[in-house]
C-alpha cells in the first residue's frame, strides 16, 4: 500500500496504524475545507483527469462502482451524477459524515481498505487512486 504520510510512535503514546492514518487524513482535509462547494468544484474536474480517460471506457452504468479511500468524494460525486452506482468509502469518520450531509442521495461509508465490509463480487469496478490500482472484473 502507498503511504503518504511516515508513522512516527511515541514511546509515551501509541496510536495504531489504523488511527493514525484517519486522524492524518482528517486533519488534512480539514484543512482545505470540506464544503459541498469544493467537492462539486473539484468534480467537475474529473473529466479531465487522465485518470479518468484511462478508466471511463471500463465504467457502465449497470456496474456497481467502489471508490476506495474517496477522499473529498469528488469521483464519487461525479461517477453518481453520471448514472453510475457508486460507493466511496474512506477511513475518515468526520470526512464521511461531511459528505453524507452534504450529499445524502449518494452512498458514503466509513470503512478501511484493508478490511473492507462487503462481499466479493460486489463491485464490478474498484478503484483508489492511491493505494490500488483500477481492478475490472468481468
């Protein structure tokens, strides 16, 4: 897994990966501002991301969609206002309740990549920009 962030522990205060690694992303997050208005900003640039032109031929509209470690939910934004089933799960709690109030029609979720809570077969595309690859299963 690609880490962005290097985990330093405190002899006097341990924190598991897992904590460390939400309350970095949090925090990093909060930073910029998580407001409707800059997820529907930076959405609305993924079109023109070469991310994008490198998977927008594997998308369907019937394909279930699992946008790991979503981040400011701005691909999960955009795949749904396209007509795609789309889930972003991200490890940030706070990030995740952000973007349930800000977007409660689409599916966000709290969880972590490394244990994810669903089942094979669910999604027919997965993607994470940072720590995965695109997988297509067909």
């Amino acid at each position: 897994m690609m880490k962005d962030y290097i985990l330093v522990k405190d002899s006097e205060e341990s924190m598991s990966e897992t904590g460390f690694v939400a309350d970095f992303w949090t925090q990093r997050w909060q930073e910029i501002g998580m407001k409707a208005e800059v997820v529907l900003s930076s959405a609305s640039r993924v079109p023109l991301a070469q991310e994008y032109k490198l998977m927008s031929r594997l998308l369907r509209e019937s394909s279930r969609i699992l946008d790991g470690a979503c981040g400011f939910g701005d691909w999960t934004v955009f795949l749904s206002n396209k007509g795609n089933n789309v889930t972003g799960i991200d490890i940030s709690e706070p990030v995740i309740n952000s973007l349930k109030n800000n977007f409660p029609r689409l599916d966000f979720r709290v969880a972590d990549l490394r244990a994810m809570p669903f089942r094979d077969e669910e999604f027919g595309v997965v993607f994470s920009w940072g720590p995965l690859n695109i997988l297509r299963k067909d």
